[in-house]
C-alpha cells in the first residue's frame, strides 16, 4: 500500500503549527496542530488533536480542544 495516512480529516482552513507526542500512559502518537477550518475568512484559529492507536497508520476523528475561536492577527 503506498497510500500515506492523514491526520487532518478536513479540506479547508489553514493547518500549522503541528507537533507530535506520546501519550505517556499506552505509547499512543497525539498530534496537535493550530487550524482555521472554522472560520470562512481564515483568520479564527482552534487547537485541535488526533490519535492513532495503530502506529500512525489510521488516526482518530480530528478533535476540537480549545474555547471557541479567537481572532489570530499576525
């Protein structure tokens, strides 16, 4: 199979920011990234996370865990 597995379950926004760790209880990968797919102007961003329980071969439903969105103005 040379498909490559996606972590982000969505088309739109912008995603950045991303970065990677362990879950220090089971070894599981988390990645957690910034992303605007929320807001049609692309300027609200949210934090988001994913899991694989599989060693990054398949990867949970993406996971909203900040407030609502705030403006981001760089």
């Amino acid at each position: 199979n040379t498909s490559k597995p996606r972590v982000n379950d969505v088309a739109t926004g912008t995603q950045f920011h991303s970065f990677l760790v362990e879950d220090q209880d089971n070894g599981d990968p988390v990645v957690a990234w910034h992303d605007t797919r929320n807001d049609v102007n692309n300027k609200k961003v949210d934090f988001f996370v994913s899991r694989s329980k599989d060693c990054g071969q398949t990867w949970e439903a993406n996971t909203r865990v900040s407030a609502n969105s705030s403006e981001f103005d760089n």
